[in-house]
C-alpha cells in the first residue's frame, strides 16, 4: 500500500497519509492548518519479496533439461 509524504507550503507541517490509490489533489490537504498548498516529498519505498538482481544478457533458467534422454546400461 503506497504511503506519501507530504510538506505544506504555509505551516510547514510534514505529514504522512496512505492511500489504496494514486494520490490526487483532493487528497492533498494540510491536517493542521487546512491549505491546499502542499507539496510531495521524494520517498523511498520498500519491496517485499525476493530481491531483484539486474541481468546482463540471457538469463540462465533455474532447472535444466536434458537436450538427449540419458543412455541405457549395456
């Protein structure tokens, strides 16, 4: 669930909301003072799951499969 962070313009009041959507300017309201003057800050964010890794080049698959079945036992 994506969280902002926001800082009014007027107070200077930083504040946090999050929302189970995009963030619209209805949404951007000062909780202390009312203006709707307020901007968003540049965030971080954390990604649960498994760690994603850049590639160079053909990604190697994890299992391999035989090209020839295995040979019989003479």
């Amino acid at each position: 669930m994506p969280s902002y962070d926001l800082v009014c313009k007027s107070c200077g009041n930083a504040f946090e909301i999050t929302l189970q959507r995009f963030i619209t300017d209805e949404d951007k309201v000062c909780p202390e003072c009312g203006a709707t003057e307020v901007e968003q800050k540049l965030s971080q964010f954390e990604f649960k799951g498994t760690p994603w890794r850049p590639t160079k080049g053909v990604v190697k698959p994890l299992r391999v499969t035989a090209k020839f079945p295995p040979k019989k036992p003479q």
